[in-house]
C-alpha cells in the first residue's frame, strides 16, 4: 500500500491516473479484487475467521506479486501508460482490502481510508469488489501502516 500510494505522490501529484488498456494480468488483479467480497465474505459466514483473513492476505500478495511483476518504477521510464494502469489497479485493490480487513483491524482499515481520502463510513462490504475510485481522484500522504519490531536476540 505505503509504496503504490507514494509513487502515487511522486509520480501523479496524488491523483489516481487514468488507466489504459487492461491485459491478460490486469485482468487477473480486477478478478481477484471483484471475487475477494463473496469469497472472504463465505468464510465468515460460516465462522471461519482465519480463513477469511487468509483469503484478505492472499489478495495482499495478489497485489505485491503484481507490483513487483510490473516494476512501475522502472517501466514509468518507458511506459507511463502501463505504469497508471498498474498504479490504478493497485490502488483498487488497496481500497479494497481496507473495507474487508475492517472486522480483523478496524483502526488499520481506517487508516486506509483515510490515506485514500475516503470517508470509511460509506463503504459497505460489496463495495470492496468494485473499482470505484476514478481517475484524478486525490489521495491523502501516505504514512506505513505497520512498522518494523525489532526482536531482541537470544543468548
């Protein structure tokens, strides 16, 4: 989340750019986000909570795996096109996870929300299946949202 959303601040003055053409992969990253509400969503029907906070990780990794895939901060040297489609999904998919990890870690979710500038009070869970956010929209600085515990060594 904290690198797309800073790239977002570097690269597009804080708006969400204008995707392009979707490809086979893009396409793969949309699926995953629109499934990730009925799928989590089953889970915790049926009580089980750790597999539906397996599933909000494993869209997490969608997302990492795609970036890391893409490299937008190489390929917006030779492809700006291709690196606002990236950031425009990956973004979705930030939002996306912020309204379904809301039940495991409601103050992370409202961080995410509020780094995206949204207002987390009108996000409904179905919401998180949609790609809602336009294009141009602002997003707010970004700040982690987890920071490294250092672990003391053993003797």
């Amino acid at each position: 989340m904290h690198r797309t959303l800073t790239f977002i601040n570097n690269q597009f003055e804080g708006k969400l750019p204008e995707p392009h053409e979707l490809d086979e992969r893009d396409l793969t990253v949309k699926t995953a986000i629109e499934e990730a509400p009925s799928k989590i969503g089953s889970f915790l029907d049926k009580c089980e909570q750790k597999a539906a906070l397996a599933g909000i990780i494993e869209l997490a990794r969608v997302g990492n795996q795609y970036l890391s895939e893409r490299e937008p901060w190489h390929l917006i040297k030779t492809d700006r096109a291709r690196t606002a489609t990236t950031l425009y999904l990956a973004t979705q998919l930030v939002r996306s996870i912020g309204i379904l990890i809301a039940p495991f870690l409601p103050e992370t979710a409202e961080q995410i929300h509020r780094q995206l500038n949204l207002d987390s009070r009108t996000e409904r869970w179905w919401d998180a299946g949609q790609l809602d956010l336009k294009p141009g929209h602002l997003i707010s600085k970004p700040n982690p949202l987890f920071h490294k515990v250092a672990v003391p060594k053993q003797s």
